[in-house]
C-alpha cells in the first residue's frame, strides 16, 4: 500500500514558474514508476509527466514537453514537478500516481496502470 500526498500548488501569473511535490509512504518507493496527471473542470484526467523508479527514464505529454520536469529523490520518497513558462490551459488540479514497476526503468503514461493516486493539488495560472 502506498499513500501519496501532493503539495507546492498554487496561483501564478502565466510565463511564471511552479513546483509541485507529491510524498510517498513506504519503504520501496523505488519500485515504483510515479506520473503525474491533470484535470481541468470540465475536461477529463490527462497525462503530463512519468518517470522509471530508478529516475533514470522520463516521459513527457508533448503539451508540457520543454516547459516541465519531472524528477524523483528516492532518499526522500518524493518526486516532484517543476513546471515553467506555465500557460492559462495548465490550470488544472495535478494528480501523482505511483505504479508497480517490475523494471526499474519502466514507466507508464495511462492512467489505468496506475494504483495509487494522491488528492490532487490545485495549480491556477492566470492570463
């Protein structure tokens, strides 16, 4: 069993920067690939980011890719989501989920691999 607890989100002015962070318990924290997901009101959960439980492979939705950075400290059971040059259409309420990875540069990019998912932190980006 994994419990993640997002944190970090937040108002920014667009072209403004933010980071988000998301805390796993447990002790095997590196087994698991970790994603981050968004959804929008009205809209339906969409991937952003996903990295391998080693932090070695990353993987970007091609609507964030050069403005995002998905990174993990294993140490700290944490993987965070820097996020840059943010845009009126990344406001969202983000997601992190963690997966069973049985290779440790294995990561997913649906949301139906994962298992465990946090609350879900809100980020609001205005124009």
């Amino acid at each position: 069993q994994v419990q993640l607890v997002e944190s970090g989100g937040g108002l920014v002015q667009a072209g403004g920067s933010l980071s988000v962070s998301c805390a796993a318990s447990g002790r095997t924290f590196r087994n698991y690939a970790m994603g981050w997901f968004r959804q929008a009101p009205g809209k339906e959960r969409e991937f952003v980011a996903a990295i391998s439980g080693s932090g070695g492979n990353t993987y970007y939705a091609d609507s964030v890719k050069g403005r995002f950075t998905i990174s993990r400290d294993n140490a700290k059971n944490t993987v965070y989501l820097q996020m840059n040059s943010l845009k009126p259409e990344d406001t969202a309420v983000y997601y992190c989920a963690a997966a069973v990875a049985y290779y440790s540069t294995r990561y997913y990019s649906e949301s139906y691999e994962y298992s465990y998912w946090g609350q879900g932190t809100q980020v609001t980006v205005s124009s």
